[in-house]
C-alpha cells in the first residue's frame, strides 16, 4: 500500500513539471481538471494515510483506500488528456 502512495507521489510531482504547447482553450481545459483532479486525490491521500495511523486493527481502511484507488484512476485519465491536449 505504501507503493501506491509513493507512486502517487512522484506521479504528481512529474506531472507539475510538463509543458503547455498545443491549443490553448483546450490546454487550459486539461490544465484546469489537472488541478482538481491533482487536489482530490491528494485530499483522498492524507484521508487513506490518516487512516492507516488511526487504524488499531478495527478498521481495514478500504473504504479510504476504493475512494483513492477512484481518484488514482481520475487522475491518469486527466493526466492522459493534459498530454493529449497540451
């Protein structure tokens, strides 16, 4: 599990660093729904770590952890279409 969040981790921190080049109303649209996809997932990152430190063996935490694994798959879509679009 704490493979997940470290890749996740790098995965947004690479996805910060990428260039703008193509048109620009639809860049700013991938742009946009990077950032709040990019938000949530992290929100739902410290929820699942939060989570994990609370845990005393009552609580498995996979509510937390279907709710980041949902938001990982929204942000490697809004990561495909940044590339496509930017």
């Amino acid at each position: 599990m704490l493979k997940v969040i470290g890749a996740m981790v790098i995965v947004v921190a690479l996805s910060a660093s990428m260039p703008a080049t193509a048109d620009q109303e639809a860049c700013r649209g991938a742009v946009f729904t990077l950032k709040s996809v990019k938000n949530t997932a992290g929100d739902y990152l410290r929820r699942y770590a939060s989570c994990l430190s609370r845990s005393d063996g009552r609580n498995d935490c996979s509510s937390e952890f279907s709710r980041l694994r949902s938001a990982q798959e929204d942000f490697e879509s809004a990561v495909s279409d940044y590339q496509r679009e930017c």
